[in-house]
C-alpha cells in the first residue's frame, strides 16, 4: 500500500520522489557547475512550519527558477548552509512542495506535464492565454487546489504572474494571504535570466553567478490589512516596487529590456 500512496491531487508519492530525484541530477550542474548558486537564508527554511507556507518569489524564467527552489529548500532542510553541494539532500526530498504555474505552459509537452507531476497546481490564467490578452473570471477550482497544497505543504508563487520584471502584482496572491492566512516568506532572485533562456530549460550562458536570498516570514495582520497594503508589502519584499526604479539608471533598464526582447521565442541567437 505504501508503495502507491498519493498526495492530495492523486499523484504518487513514490513516482514523484524519483522525478524529483532524476530531475535533480539533471539539473544540478546549472546551479554548481556551468553556474555559481549564492544563497542566503537556509536556516528561515529550517525554521518554517510543515505546511501552510506561501513562497512568493519575482520570476526571470519559466522553469529555472522553481527547480533552483526546490534544490535549496531540500539542501537547507538536509543540514546545508546556504549551500546546494552533495546532491545526496534529493534522495529523500520534501514531497509537498507545490508550485503555481500557468495551465496552458504545464500542457505544451511531455516534458512540461512531468514538471507538472513533480509539483505543478496548474490554473487558468485570468488576464493572458495563448499570447493573448484576456479578461476571465477566476476558478473557484484553481483557489480550492491552492488552499489543498498550503494544507498539504508549501506552495511557491510569482504574483506577477509574468517574467519581465517591473510588473505589478496580482491582487489574487494577496486575497489567498488574506484567506488562508499562509507563512508568507520572499524569496529574492537573480541572474536566471542571463544564465537561461526565457523557458528556462536550456542554458544561454555559462559562468553566470546567480543569486536567492530568502527572507524572513512577512508581518501580517491578515484581518485587518487590505489587499492593496498586503500588494505594497510584497513588492517591496520581492523588490518589485515602483521605488526601486528609481535607483536603476536609464543605461541598466534599457539593458534589462534588450535582454528581455532577446528572449522571446522567435529569437534565435547564440
């Protein structure tokens, strides 16, 4: 019986743990190898409940990103500091660590539905699908699935809901906050989106030192605080905030944009 346990969602625990492990191994080198991982905050995951825990992170690719958390959080709950050296931390990985994704990304391949059996709670986008701008009612199924994963576990979001950076935050990340009154804890990135293209899956350039400060769990006032001081929080938590403009030349936001437009699926450079 244990054999075939599933979580939550219906996914076996013993096929996901050795997904898990394969992926891993696939991707290690990304971090410590082609690339420099620096880390900063091991010990804030050691330190959190469980479950119910909301990550919320800014965004720079499609996949590099989660899997470069899922590597860190299973390092640091295994003894590492601010380290993902020894990849023996994934023989026996936290299972309940979810990711939220864009349902349309987590159907395009094989590839993309085995990330999605790793941990994806995939939704429907309700303001962008197919490259198209859109403006659709939230899935009462989409919110329910969330709140199973934070009972289960720790969920990683990207309330921008997009890659480009600067982008304001969906109201959605802070009504959920609000709702399931989840540990909410920022998690800071960098350098993903010069070492990956913009999916991701495939290394751009190499030598690139990335960085993932993870920061202390936020204050709160769940019952009090509105949605849009909860928003302002977490801008400023995951350095999205309109005042962090201000102290970015004009030089590093073109650099920032041409980068960007670089990595649009119809690019093809080296």
């Amino acid at each position: 019986m244990g054999l075939f346990k599933r979580n939550p969602f219906g996914h076996i625990l013993f096929l996901k743990r050795w997904l898990i492990r394969v992926a891993g191994a696939m991707t290690h080198q990304r971090y410590k190898g082609f690339n420099t991982l620096e880390i900063e905050g091991s010990q804030i995951i050691r330190d959190l409940p469980e479950t119910n825990v909301l990550f919320v992170s800014n965004h720079q690719t499609y996949f590099a990103d989660v899997v470069a958390m899922f590597h860190v959080f299973n390092a640091s709950l295994k003894g590492r500091d601010d380290s993902i050296k020894n990849l023996g931390y994934l023989w026996n990985p936290k299972l309940n660590i979810y990711y939220v994704a864009a349902k349309e990304t987590m159907k395009k391949s094989l590839l993309t539905k085995i990330l999605a059996y790793a941990g994806s709670i995939s939704i429907e986008r309700t303001w962008r699908a197919d490259g198209q701008d859109v403006n659709r009612q939230v899935k009462f199924s989409d919110i329910s699935n969330i709140a199973k994963a934070l009972d289960d576990g720790w969920v990683i979001t990207f309330p921008q809901g997009t890659t480009t950076p600067w982008k304001p935050l969906r109201k959605g990340t802070a009504h959920i906050i609000k709702r399931y009154k989840p540990v909410v804890v920022p998690v800071v990135i960098d350098g993903f989106r010069r070492s990956f293209d913009k999916k991701g899956l495939r290394v751009k350039k190499k030598g690139i030192l990335q960085s993932m400060q993870i920061k202390p769990p936020l204050e709160i006032d769940y019952d009090n605080e509105s949605i849009d001081s909860i928003l302002e929080k977490l801008e400023y938590a995951i350095e999205q905030h309109p005042s962090f403009l201000k102290v970015i030349s004009k030089q590093e936001l073109a650099a920032y944009e041409a980068e960007h437009q670089k990595r649009r699926y119809s690019y093809r450079g080296d």
